[in-house]
C-alpha cells in the first residue's frame, strides 16, 4: 500500500513446511521453505567462461558473444525439431564451460541458415560452426565418417572416392554429345562444373544425363571439364577442413584458368555457394549460376512432347534459397511443365526445412543416429507426403538419393523424388 506517497513492499512470511492442497484432485503436496527462495535474484558461478572465450577468439566465432539468450533460435532450428538441440543452447553450453570441441553437438549444425534468419543479433552459426570445427579437426577431433570423407576427397578430389577418370562416364548415356575441355579447348559460353553426385551417383547421373538433353535442346553452348574436374569442397570447408578446401581451391582456379567461358554454371548449391561467396574472398571471381537460373530464361524454347500429369510439391535446398536468395527460378521451371499441379508444404522458401545434407550432414547419419528421432530428411519427406504430392521435385544433387532412402523408410514409397530436370526431360522426350 502507498504509505506518505511511497509504494512499500510486502512483508512476506514464510514457512519452513508448508502443506498445499489441490482444489480439482484433493492431492497435498508438501512445500518446503527453499522453494520460495529459488525464486530469489541468484548469481551463476561455479563455472569458467574461458570456452566462450575459446571459441569467439576464431576467425569467425566472433558473434557467438552477441547471442543474448531470447531463443529465436531453437523452434526454427531443424534439429531442434527432431532432437535436443538449437544454436542457443549450444552458446549456453560455451557460456558454462564446455568443451565444445569434444562435444557431439559441434557436428549437428547442418548450416542451414534458418536461426541467422531470424536472430535479431545476428548471431552466425554460418560463420562460427566452420571456425569450431576447423579448430577440432586441428586437435584431430571429428567423427569417424567425416575423417573417411576428407581422405577420400584428399586422394581422388571426390567426396565418394571415384576415380577421377570416371568422372564423365555419364555422358555415354546422355544421347546427345557432350563436349569435353581437354579434347576442345574452344571457347565456350557455359563451363558446367558438374560436381561429385551428378558426376558418380547412379541417379545423379541419370540428373546430369536429363541436363544434357534439355540444354542441347534449348540451344546452350557448354562443355565440362571432365576428368580435369575436381570437387569445389564447400560441404569440406563447412564441415571444418578449411584446408583441404583451400588446397582444392587452389587447383580449381589452375584448371578454369586454362580455358576461356563466360559462366560457370553448377546443379550443386553448395558448390554454387563457393563459387558465389567463398572463392571471391581469396580473389577469384566468377560469374555463377544455378542450373535453375539458367534454364528458367530459357525455358520458352522448350518443345513440349508429353506432360507430367502429377501434382508435385518442391524442396527449397538451404543453400541456394536461405543462403543465395534464389526461389523462383525452381518454381518457374515446375510451372512451365505441362500438367504439373505445384503445391507448397506449409514450410517454404524463406523458412523451408533442411534435408539435413549441409555442413558435412551429408556424411553424418550414423554419427547422429542416436541423437535424434528421426532424420531430417524423413521428417521433409513426411510433410511432403502430407500435401498429397505424388512427387517431390528436388535441385540439389545430394537430395535426390536422401529423400529416396527416407521415402522408404518412413513408409511412403508412393512418392515420387525426381530433380527438376528429370521432371522438364520426362515432358520434352517422352519414353
């Protein structure tokens, strides 16, 4: 009550033993005194902030000490939503001295982008999970499956340990010609860094065959750079072997500088991604293209010989929506097939949900088998099939056989999961 003017705190009395009685059950529960203290302003010690410290002392790690706690984060987290996971308890664990380069959650993070969306202090995990994870596998800490990846990709420059000699293998089924740098060094408007799935992968092969096809027909000028072909390592450097990347990149740019183009044009996001934003940082400049990008334009010239009468809902991949801003040129694509029906799952575009294929989650099922519930790229496929969809259209070469293994596995071997390509080649020549 005010008394002279002033509002005066209550005087509380309290009780070492208290007994409370539930109105609806008739239950009692016995109240000690401490419960009304834990309610009391407490300083947090007993622990040493020397990790935080560690961890925003890295090139990159600086804004994990701009995260104020408000939990934005975690619903909007993928993993969160199929485990106990989110980037604000993984900074609360810094906070309180773990270490988070022996701890598992360093190698959750797919690098989806969604919580950088949304963080109002623009907190980076983009950023920070590379620059802790770098500093982990310097101290030879990572999972087993990565260390497989980062060998293979040191012997044969492929993710999947494939003989650089096969790398153009796939054009014998293309049907069309595919031209080859080293054997006609002309120049050429589009140099088609075809990647590692696309290049190996039985049904990234059966992607890259459909381009083939589609671009002959609509008039591009490319070639690709077959067997002198190595892999961009974006998914390496993100999954903290920056200087295996650095070591590719070096190569890259000695092979492209042989040769004259005008585009480098990619189905790979991640490579997209290097191409865009990483290369550029260390002086190489290129002009960069998703396949998607260079398609919808020219999409007009396709002559249409059949129709996909399907109703198709799209994937939107991280790193060429979240991370590049492209998502209409996909959708462009789909709208312009005869008879697809396109429906969007409730999770889209800006906040689309991750295949979990990022960061080096391409490689880590096994590793995060028990520590979540499901993957997610089964938890996609189930909102996928919730839309009524009969396929799932894809654009990023490692979803294609993700999508397929949890398609099956969560039951719903009825949809369909086909790359935009196959889709447009399914309605351009018909079998």
């Amino acid at each position: 009550m005010p008394v002279g003017g002033r509002k005066q705190p209550p005087v509380a009395t309290e009780l070492e033993n208290a007994t409370v009685t539930s109105s609806l059950s008739g239950r009692e529960w016995e109240l000690p005194g401490m419960w009304n203290r834990m309610f009391e302003s407490r300083v947090l010690s007993g622990y040493t902030t020397s990790e935080l410290a560690r961890i925003s002392s890295l090139p990159g790690g600086e804004s994990i000490e701009w995260c104020y706690g408000c939990g934005k984060c975690v619903p909007v987290c993928p993993v969160d939503l199929v485990g106990e996971y989110g980037p604000r308890k993984l900074h609360r664990k810094a906070q309180t001295g773990v270490n988070l380069l022996g701890d598992a959650d360093l190698w959750m993070c797919t690098t989806c982008g969604n919580c950088l969306r949304v963080c109002p202090k623009e907190v980076d995990m983009i950023q920070i999970m590379p620059a802790a994870r770098e500093a982990a596998v310097t101290d030879g800490i990572m999972p087993p499956e990565l260390q497989d990846v980062f060998e293979k990709t040191f012997r044969q420059s492929n993710c999947l340990g494939e003989n650089p000699r096969r790398r153009h293998a796939w054009t014998k089924g293309a049907g069309v010609p595919v031209r080859i740098l080293a054997s006609d060094p002309r120049p050429v408007d589009v140099l088609f860094y075809v990647e590692d799935y696309w290049s190996y992968h039985p049904r990234g092969q059966q992607a890259a065959q459909a381009f083939a096809r589609i671009a002959d027909a609509v008039g591009v000028d490319w070639a690709i750079l077959g067997a002198e072909e190595k892999t961009l390592g974006d998914s390496q450097r993100t999954a903290g072997e920056k200087g295996l990347f650095e070591a590719l990149m070096e190569d890259v740019v000695a092979t492209l500088g042989k040769y004259t183009f005008n585009r480098i044009v990619t189905p790979d996001p991640h490579g997209f991604n290097a191409l865009r934003k990483v290369y550029p940082t260390y002086g190489h400049n290129f002009d960069v293209l998703h396949y998607t990008q260079l398609l919808a334009p020219l999409i007009d010239r396709a002559e249409w010989a059949g129709s996909v009468e399907a109703k198709v809902t799209f994937h939107d991949p991280c790193y060429l929506g979240r991370h590049n801003g492209e998502y209409d040129a996909p959708r462009r694509l789909l709208a312009s097939i005869p008879g697809v029906e396109l429906v969007e799952m409730s999770r889209c575009r800006e906040n689309g949900y991750c295949c979990g294929g990022g960061g080096g989650g391409m490689w880590l099922d096994g590793f995060n088998s028990d520590r979540v519930t499901e993957r997610l790229s089964e938890r996609r496929v189930k909102e996928a099939a919730e839309t009524g969809a009969d396929i799932l259209a894809v654009c990023c070469p490692y979803e294609v056989s993700r999508f397929e293994d949890a398609a099956k596995s969560t039951g719903n071997e009825h949809l369909k999961v086909l790359d935009i390509v196959e889709l447009i080649d399914a309605a351009m020549f018909p079998r």
